[in-house]
C-alpha cells in the first residue's frame, strides 16, 4: 500500500483577473506528493527572483520549490553568447527549480522537457524556471512535455525582460495525464518584447490547463501570443490568455488569439482571452476559434483518397513535426520523437525523424 503523504495545490494557474467561477475556469487543482524538508538545508535563488511571476501561482511555485530542493542558478555574462543551452530535464517524478539571469546584451537558450521515464501512473513532474532578462538581452525558450497517458506535470515559468529585451518561446504540449502550463512574462522595459507560439495535442481522458500571463508595463513594448491545437477523445482543455497593459506603458500593444480543432465527440474546451487595460493609448486585440474540419474539407481531401480519420490524424502529425523541427537540444528532440511513436506510431514517427536529418 503507498502511504505517501500528499497535499492539494487548490489554485494551480490563476490569472490575473477571475472571471466565469460557475464554469470552473479560474484554476485547476493537483493532488502532489507533500515535500520532505526535515533535516535539510537548501541553496535558495537571489532574493530578486522572488519577484518574478511564474504563472503557475504562488501555492503551486511554493511547492515546486520546496519539492526540488536546491536551486539551480546559471548567469549569463554581458554581451555574451551562451554556446550551452541550459536544459532543464525532469522525468520520473523529478521536480526542478532553476533561476536564470541573462545579463545586458546577452543571448541564451533555454529548454525545458518534461517525460514520463520509468514513472509510475499518478506520478508528477514539475519544473519551476524563472528568468531575467536585462537590457537588450535575447531569450530563446522552448519547452516540451511529453509524458505519457498517466502522468502528471505541472510547470510554470517567469520571465521579466528589461529595455529592449526579446523573448522567443514555443511551447509544445504533447501528451500527460494531467498537465499545467503557467508562463508570466513583464514586459517591464520599454521597447521590450514577448513572441509566444504554443501547440499542443490532447487525447484520451487527458487535461490540459493553461495559464498565459503577460504584463506589459513598458513604453512601446509588443506581445504576440498565439496558441492552436487538435482535443480527440474526451479531452479536456482550458486556456486562459491575459494581457495586461499597465498604466504608464505608452504604445504599448498586445495581441492573443487561440485556434482549436476538436475531432472527439466528448471534448471540454474552455478558452478564456482577455485584456485589462489602464492606459489609453494602448492597443490590445484578443480572440478564439473552434471547430472541426468542414464538409467541404473533407470532401476535398476525400477526393484525394484520405478519410475523416486520415485527414485529422494529419493535422496531429503537423504539431509533432512542428515541435521536432523546433526542438534545439537532443533531449527535447528525443521527447517529442518519443511522444510522435506513441501517438502516430513507429513508422509515422521515424518518418517525421528522417524528414529532419535530410
């Protein structure tokens, strides 16, 4: 019997503003092993990372914390360029905390990956990973979970770009049980800005929940979050996207907008798009769509020999392919080559594989 001892993390990837409680949109909660800290004594992050918002809320980035022990820390010198990504990799029930600072005019890439392993089903990984960027300082930042159909995840990310400052990241949700994505990115600095693509696949009984934060209090900083997927089976889905623009940020313009095709019949999508705004001369633009392949659509493709199901298993495949093109270190390529075999198959997988190679 496992007596283990475990804790519930009620508000997992809060936004800024709550809205819609009857519709259960506003968080999600997990159920995660309670952290042992009798007798230890843990290397902590600068206190200034304290500050920086990792989306996934505070109760859950307590956790992660508490859970992983020491910290991680990686400083990037100024007007340098970082040649080693900094991978963060947790499988197995692994939790890690990392703080990152890129000093002015420095470039670093940063990859998160999150796998099942040997894990057993119920077992969550999580990643805490918070990043600061000062001024003119590039941050490429990709992250992959890919674990299997009985295992949890839960991973939020900060960041805080200072003038000037650019933030690149792709996010590829490709499998898990149960997973949380939290990212909160400030765009303090003026001139500083967010580019944000997300892709994600969800299937089975699995959940996915998603938490996009991004706070813009810099003068003429930008901010594109884009996010699209495929839900099959009975999956469930939410997808909060905020963009906040501060009082004092003078031109500052955000835009959010999610695509979803769903291909089950089952299916729970929540998407919740919104901007708070106390400035005037600012621009936010917000917006969702749903849906499944039209009939003149498949009639198309009909015509060209595929049926419902090949015609939807393509767009499946053009998100692990997306995600292996993009993968930038061997840990995150091998996850979502991983994850393609046990969606699409062996030789659907060593295709998309070999497509790259060439």
């Amino acid at each position: 019997m496992d007596t283990t001892a475990t804790t519930t993390l009620a508000h997992v990837n809060v936004p800024y503003a709550q809205t819609w409680n009857y519709l259960h949109i506003n968080d999600i909660a997990f159920t995660v092993p309670t952290p042992d800290a009798k007798g230890k004594v843990y290397e902590a992050a600068p206190r200034l990372f304290d500050a920086v918002d990792a989306g996934v809320g505070e109760e859950a980035a307590r956790w992660i914390v508490a859970s992983a022990g020491d910290v991680r820390y990686v400083e990037v010198p100024r007007h340098t360029v970082r040649e080693e990504p900094v991978v963060v990799n947790v499988s197995a029930g692994q939790v890690a905390n990392t703080a990152i600072m890129v000093r002015e005019g420095a470039t670093v890439n940063v990859a998160v990956v999150a796998t099942s392993g040997e894990a057993e089903p119920g077992t969550t990984t999580a990643a805490l990973t918070r990043i600061i960027a000062e001024r003119d300082a590039t941050v490429n930042l990709i992250e992959i979970v890919a674990d299997g159909d009985a295992t949890n995840h839960l991973e939020g990310v900060g960041i805080k770009a200072d003038d000037r400052a650019t933030v690149n990241v792709r996010q590829y949700a490709l499998g898990g049980a149960k997973v949380a994505f939290g990212i909160g990115v400030e765009l303090a600095g003026d001139y500083s800005r967010l580019d944000l693509i997300m892709r994600y696949h969800a299937s089975g009984e699995g959940t996915l929940d998603v938490n996009h934060q991004c706070r813009m209090s810099g003068s003429y900083s930008r901010a594109e979050m884009h996010a699209s997927g495929v839900l099959a089976d009975a999956a469930k889905k939410t997808m909060r996207e905020t963009i906040d623009l501060v009082h004092g940020a003078k031109d500052a313009r955000g835009n959010e907008a999610e695509t979803v095709l769903v291909t089950g019949d089952d299916v729970v999508n929540k998407t919740l798009p919104t901007i708070l705004c106390d400035e005037e001369d600012v621009q936010g633009n917000h917006g969702a769509t749903i849906g499944s392949i039209g009939p003149d659509q498949l009639g198309y493709l009909a015509d060209r020999g595929l049926s419902r199901e090949e015609a939807e298993s393509l767009f499946v495949r053009a998100i692990f392919d997306d995600a292996i093109i993009n993968a930038t270190v061997p840990e995150a390529h091998d996850a979502a080559v991983a994850r393609a075999e046990a969606v699409l198959g062996a030789d659907v997988a060593h295709d998309l594989d070999q497509s790259q190679e060439a």
